[in-house]
C-alpha cells in the first residue's frame, strides 16, 4: 500500500463521517436536545417528589393509626 491509497482512504472515511455528522444534526436536532435536556430535569425532581410524597404518606399512615389505636 503506498501513501497515496493510505491518503486517499483517510479522506474518504472522513468525508463519510463528516457526511454523517450532519445528517445527525438535522432539521430535529435542536427539538431533540430540548426534549433530552427537559426529560433529564424533570426525571430528577419525579423521583425527589415520589420520595417525598412516599414517607409523607407513610408519616400520616402511621399517625392516624396511632389515634385511632
């Protein structure tokens, strides 16, 4: 294999990447991300007010038992 082939399949790989590269950043790419970026915050404050909400209700669970008891 000389240089020049070694050259030559290096640019056409990159070319194939480069060409991917802006297929994946597309018209949707941006509403992607935005979405992406929402889903990540909202997953974190859901489990926080799941865990929340689950010892709530399990401290007024306990509470009312005791005065009914």
């Amino acid at each position: 294999m000389q240089d020049s082939d070694l050259v030559t399949s290096d640019h056409a790989a990159l070319a194939s990447h480069m060409a991917h590269c802006a297929r994946a950043r597309g018209a949707w790419f941006e509403v992607r991300r935005w979405l992406q970026d929402g889903h990540v915050m909202l997953s974190s404050r859901l489990v926080t007010v799941a865990l929340v909400g689950g010892v709530s209700l399990a401290a007024v669970t306990l509470a009312a038992v005791s005065l009914v008891a």
